[in-house]
C-alpha cells in the first residue's frame, strides 16, 4: 500500500486535541504549501487560506463557529477561502507557468481569454469556482496533516458572514471551510465505516 493509499483509507475527522501542542511557523507554511498542490481551474489557484492559532484569534473565531471546543484546542484552524473573479488574478497566476515555458503565448492568452468569457459575466460560476478550488485544497490539506502525523477536521458549522467580520476578509473572500489540525487526543471515534462502492457506483 502507498503512503498516499494509507492516508485515505486511515484518515479521520478528529473532534478531539492536545491542547498543549503547537506548530510552528514553518511547519504551518509547509501544510499550507502542499494543500496549494491541488487542482484548480485554469490552474488559476483561486485560494485563500488565514492559519488561526493564537489565543486571541481563537477567542474571535470561537463563536463564530458555534462554540465548539476543538477550535481553541487545536494547534491551528485554518479558514479556507475560495476566491472570486478567477478572471482577473488568472494572469497573474498563470505568469510563472509562462515564463518557465510550461504555456506558450497563444496558450496562455487562450486560458486568460476563456476564462474571462466564461467567468466574467456570470457571478454564480465565479462563486462556483472558488467553492471547487476551495474543497480540493481543503481535503489535499487534510491529507497533508495525515501524512505528517496530524489530525485534522473539515468544519461547515460556523457563521461565514461572523468570520468574514472577524477576519476583516474581503468582497472577493468566500469563506468555504474551516479545517482544524493538530494532534489527536486519544478519545476519539475510530474511523467510521463507509457505504458499498456498489452502493454509490454505477457504469455507463
């Protein structure tokens, strides 16, 4: 079995943590370098993520996600935001691919256009988008924890508009997830078991 095979099949959503463990700067930077290896559209990378690890971060961020405990007790919660108008920042996003010669110039002026048709006029795609590149992040980022010994937990329980005040998050920001992660106490479920592949599966 891969180590990445290992990872999905012993993953769990951990509700309870060490409240004395920490990460530190780095080890923060790396989680967040390996959940931005996800795919997006156009690879346009429409991502935003706020690590909340200090006390006072905590405390604000606490009732906004109603209360619930492993928000302070967990070495970092991160907010993960899909970012609208893809549209603009794709350029930008797309510039290194360029320039390394990864996209030639008709490529890169074909995606820069496509995505401008595609996205500009339609507000309900760009939200679209950016809750997709969120959730690819947000689950590559859980995966990451595993496979550096961190628990971790996808959040949908918290007020976006509390955490877009408390956070100061901008028009663009769409607050899709908070994901905790730290280490794992020892009173947790075991992993809970999952429906038939036959159950979900069809072929066409």
């Amino acid at each position: 079995m891969t180590h990445v095979i290992e990872a999905i099949t012993s993953r769990t959503s951990v509700n309870n943590y060490d409240p004395t463990h920490q990460l530190s700067d780095a080890e923060i930077g790396e989680l967040i370098a390996l959940a931005t290896q996800a795919p997006s559209a156009f690879n346009g990378q429409n991502w935003k993520f706020i690590a909340v690890r200090s006390p006072e971060a905590k405390a604000r961020l606490h009732p906004a996600a109603y209360g619930q405990q492993k928000v302070l007790d967990a070495a970092v919660t991160f907010i993960v935001c899909g970012k609208l108008g893809i549209q603009e920042t794709l350029p930008a996003a797309l510039a290194s691919a360029k320039s390394v010669g990864i996209l030639d110039h008709a490529t890169y002026e074909g995606w820069v256009g496509a995505a401008s048709n595609m996205y500009g006029p339609n507000p309900a795609l760009q939200r679209d988008e950016a809750v997709r590149s969120a959730s690819l992040a947000a689950m590559t980022l859980m995966l990451a924890a595993k496979g550096l010994d961190l628990g971790s937990c996808p959040m949908i329980g918290f007020d976006a508009g509390a955490v877009t005040e408390a956070f100061n998050l901008e028009a663009s920001d769409v607050p899709v997830m908070l994901v905790t992660v730290g280490r794992a106490a020892a009173d947790n479920w075991p992993k809970k078991p999952r429906l038939a592949v036959a159950d979900v599966l069809s072929f066409a």
